[in-house]
C-alpha cells in the first residue's frame, strides 16, 4: 500500500506532500532501546525526510544528516524509495529531551543526487528546539519556498507539508494551512485511504507513492 500522497492545490498555487511512515519508523526503529522520547525523535526526523522528499519529484537519492549536541547524530537516506536510518549510540544513552540536543552548533545537512547527475548539499544550524521548526527553517534559510510542516497530533507518523508555487497568495496559503491545523487531530486518526477525499476540497491527488 501507498505510503506517501502528493496533491496539489485546487487553485494550483501550493503543492503538498502527506507521508504516513508507521511501518517505515517500525522498521528502522525495530532495535532501538533508548527513551520514548528519543524514540519520538527519531519518529519526527523519519516523517519530516519523507515529506521532504516526495513535496517534488522526488530524487532517486537523498540523505540528512544530523549533527547535534551531546554527541548525537542521526544520518537518513532514501535511496530509489528505500529508506535506511543511523544514529550513534550517544542518543540511546541520553536521557534528556529533544530540545536538549539542539544548540548553536548543531548543524542539519541535506544532500541530493549523485556522482552522475551531480551532489547538492545544503547545510544550515539546527538551533530550533523541534524537527517541524528545524525542516521549516531549513526552506527558508536553503532558498527554497518557506513550507508549512503539520504533523498529526499524538501522531507523529502522520504528517503534511504544504509548499506555496512562486505565484501563491500568502492570505490563501495561511488560510489553507490553518484549515489543516484544525483538522490535524482527525488527520491522524483517519483510515489512510480516506485522507485524499478529507482534503479534496484544498488540493487533488496528482501521484502515489511508497517508501519502504
């Protein structure tokens, strides 16, 4: 089954990307015995590298790297739609919170393609105290289009990310991503298969997709 939806606006001005990573976290997360709260972490950056991902046509190569505080780093990859994570052990030993490991000289790098077609790498501080913070940050401060990242409340294996075209009406994207913000709760608790018609009145489904 499809994890990942790409829609775009009924008045064509913002495109959005809605991921579900639930088997993808379970996955990657199978052998982790640190807290739930870096568990949480981790789930947050796993659903945030997926909506990044697929908001364009998604690139047959791209990776995160995160570099943080207290000796932790997380590296993601999605390759060809296959998903790896990394973390170092200094994260299943930490027992502080999330915003902890977030200071001026943490650093989150996100690099796409390859030998052949040519690397992209963009790197910027990662001193925001949430990974939602840190990726929308990271549009702004990488020249790309400022985005809104809403992830399902309780949760975090849901997510949205709205991105405005060049041409959108900054009034109707924030109206947009307001109506979302409002229905985050149900958003996350609704059967997958139903989400596309729960936003159809914002946006319609241009592809489907998976990441394992």
């Amino acid at each position: 089954m499809n994890n990942i939806i790409r829609m775009l606006s009924v008045n064509q001005d913002f495109r959005m990307a809605v991921a579900d990573t639930r088997q993808i976290a379970a996955k990657a997360l199978n052998t982790f015995t640190g807290t739930a709260s870096m568990r949480s972490l981790l789930q947050e950056i796993i659903t945030n590298c997926a909506l990044f991902s697929s908001i364009n046509d998604a690139p047959s190569k791209i990776s995160f790297s995160f570099r943080l505080s207290q000796g932790v780093s997380i590296f993601c990859q999605i390759t060809d739609a296959k998903f790896t994570m990394e973390y170092s052990a200094e994260i299943i030993k930490f027992d502080g919170t999330a915003a902890d490991l977030f200071d001026f000289r943490s650093v989150v790098s996100i690099t796409t393609g390859n030998w052949e077609t040519g690397i992209h790498t963009s790197t910027v501080e990662a001193h925001m105290d949430s990974v939602v913070m840190l990726f929308s940050h990271f549009t702004v401060q990488s020249e790309q289009l400022p985005s809104h990242i809403i992830l399902g409340e309780d949760n975090a294996s849901r997510g949205i990310l709205m991105q405005p075209l060049p041409f959108a009406d900054n009034k109707l994207m924030g109206k947009a991503a307001y109506e979302v913000v409002h229905q985050v709760k149900e958003l996350g608790q609704l059967p997958w298969v139903q989400i596309p018609g729960k936003l159809s009145y914002l946006a319609k489904v241009i592809s489907e997709n998976t990441i394992e």
